[in-house]
C-alpha cells in the first residue's frame, strides 16, 4: 500500500519492510515547532500532506525560510547519515500528516542497505536544490518574482488551488515585511491572479501566476526531477 510519501513509496521492499514498524503517522499543526537549531535531531518527519519550513534565525530575531519540504522528500533524512545536530529551525507551514520515523532507526537500515543511503542521497540533494536556487533568488528576483514562485510550489505539493498560508509566513518565506506582502499580494489579486482573505489565498489564474514567477520555479522542478527521476532524463 502506498504511503504518500515520495521517499518511502521509493524504497525497495526489503527496505521498506525493515523501516514500517517504526513508522508512526502523525498530525502536525500550523506553525508547531519541531525542531530548533543546535538540538539533537530525534525524529525524522515525512509530510504526506502538510508542509514544513525550515528557516533560518538571525540574532535579532529575523528569520528567512530556507526551504520547504512536502511529501516529495522528508525532513531529517541528510542527519540520518552524519551529524544529528540541527542546524535550523523547523516549523509545520501547513497543518497535515507526516510519517514519523526514529532517526537511528534510519540510520541502522542506512548502514545495512547501500540502496537505501542512496535513496536517502538523491531525496537529500532534492532539497538542497531548492536551498540553493532560492538563496539566488533571494538576492536577484523581485518579492513578486519570488512570492509566485512559493506560491507555485506549494499549490504543487498540496495539489490544490486553495493554499492555507499567513502573512506571518509568507514574510517569511519572503524576508519582507508583513505590510510588503499585504500589497504585493493585493496587486497579484487585482491582476486575477489570486484572491486573498486571511490566512487563504485562492490561485486563480496559474498559468498568469508561472508568467509572474522567475526562472526559479521551472529550476527548481526540473532539478527535483533530475535528481529523483534520473531515468526520466533525456
């Protein structure tokens, strides 16, 4: 039966046999804390279908969010097979299910399975993918630019058209101000691309929305592909 997680539903039987008794399914709220930079990671989390953010804290309190993670990857999995340390913070975007899994169990069936590691690899580098695209976004591509493209991949992993996404977040995601978003996010809804209340954005017209974006988003899923569908490659 599959489990609606990329990475697990990926595994080879044996790999999965050895993993499900420790697996537990678990339901994640809106902007819970799961793990904090400089603890010692516990748990690996596999979204089924809610989001999680990881971002990144400043000594004054500033935040930007790295990256996202749904149920093509997992969050814990890189730790499974070297330090356990966290080094960011991780918080549920979008409230949901997730695959909870011991992080030494992982790390046990790692070191008996070479095919299982390189599952663990290719998902890893998945994410780094998007880290590494959105620090040039962040530098080089407008807040509208980049709010669209967050916009485009969460409506991805939710596979639906209503996104349940704060301000509180979404400045985050952005690194802007709460009143900047107000009025990027007012300006994409007089456009028909979105419709805006709070907590709640509608996509409304996404092939504007893809228009709208930056070459990010297209590198981003494309890089996704590659790395977890090599076979697929041309």
């Amino acid at each position: 039966m599959a489990l609606r997680n990329h990475f697990l539903d990926s595994l080879e039987p044996r790999d999965i046999a050895g993993l499900r008794p420790h697996l537990s399914e678990v339901a994640l709220q809106r902007n819970e804390l799961l793990d904090e930079a400089g603890q010692t990671i516990v748990d690996v989390y596999l979204p089924i279908d809610c989001i999680l953010s990881i971002v990144t804290v400043m000594r004054d309190g500033a935040q930007v969010e790295s990256r996202t993670i749904g149920r093509e990857s997992g969050y814990g999995l890189l730790h499974a097979l070297g330090s356990p340390i966290s080094y960011e913070r991780m918080i549920v975007q979008v409230s949901g299910q997730a695959w909870r899994l011991p992080l030494e169990r992982l790390r046990a069936a790692a070191e008996d399975s070479a095919q299982l590691t390189r599952c663990i690899v290719h998902h890893a580098q998945a994410t780094i993918i998007q880290s590494a695209q959105s620090t040039a976004c962040n530098s080089l591509h407008s807040a509208e630019q980049r709010l669209a493209r967050w916009l485009l991949l969460t409506q991805d992993r939710l596979n639906s058209d209503l996104l349940p996404l704060t301000q509180e977040h979404l400045s985050i995601m952005l690194g802007v101000q709460r009143t900047t978003v107000t009025a990027i996010a007012s300006e994409l809804q007089a456009r028909g691309l979105i419709s805006y209340v709070r907590g709640k954005i509608t996509v409304e017209d996404r092939r504007a929305l893809e228009r709208t974006s930056c070459e990010c988003y297209e590198a981003i899923q494309r890089g996704t592909e590659a790395m977890l569908h090599p076979h697929r490659r041309r």
